[in-house]
C-alpha cells in the first residue's frame, strides 16, 4: 500500500514498558476516551499491560516494567 493512501499508524505498534504502571494508567485514562484493550496480565508474560490508540492513530501498549505479586509488591526472580 502506499504511503498516501495508508492511515495514520498503519503496520506499526509502539510498545512501552513504565517502572510505575498505576499512574501511567491514570495519564492514560485522561488522555483517551477509551483503550483497545484493558489493563490485563499478559498471558505470556505474566505482566499487567494495556493498549490504546494515540491522537495520530497509533497503537501503543504500556507495559508494567517488572510483575508484580498480589499486594503490589515486586515479584523476585
């Protein structure tokens, strides 16, 4: 597809991982009306993570730096 006809964000995803994911979540929720996918536990991973779409169109995801145990309290390795 050409550049002139694709729309904003076409093909590529933006992925961040935050060492405080609480209040990256709470930026983000007051920043965007809604999120493409809710703040969960990556299967794969085992870490929280949510996704949205950037004024421009862009799909990001933020990423929780590290998993975290019940409690919050970060999980040891």
């Amino acid at each position: 597809m050409s550049p002139d006809y694709a729309t904003p964000g076409n093909g590529l995803l933006l992925f961040f991982r935050v060492d405080d994911f609480d209040i990256a979540l709470k930026r983000a929720r007051a920043l965007v009306t809604r999120f493409e996918e809710e703040p969960h536990v990556n299967a794969n991973t085992e870490i929280m993570e949510f996704s949205l779409r950037d004024p421009d169109g862009y799909y990001v995801t933020i990423s929780a730096l590290s998993s975290l145990e019940p409690g919050g309290h970060e999980a040891s390795a």
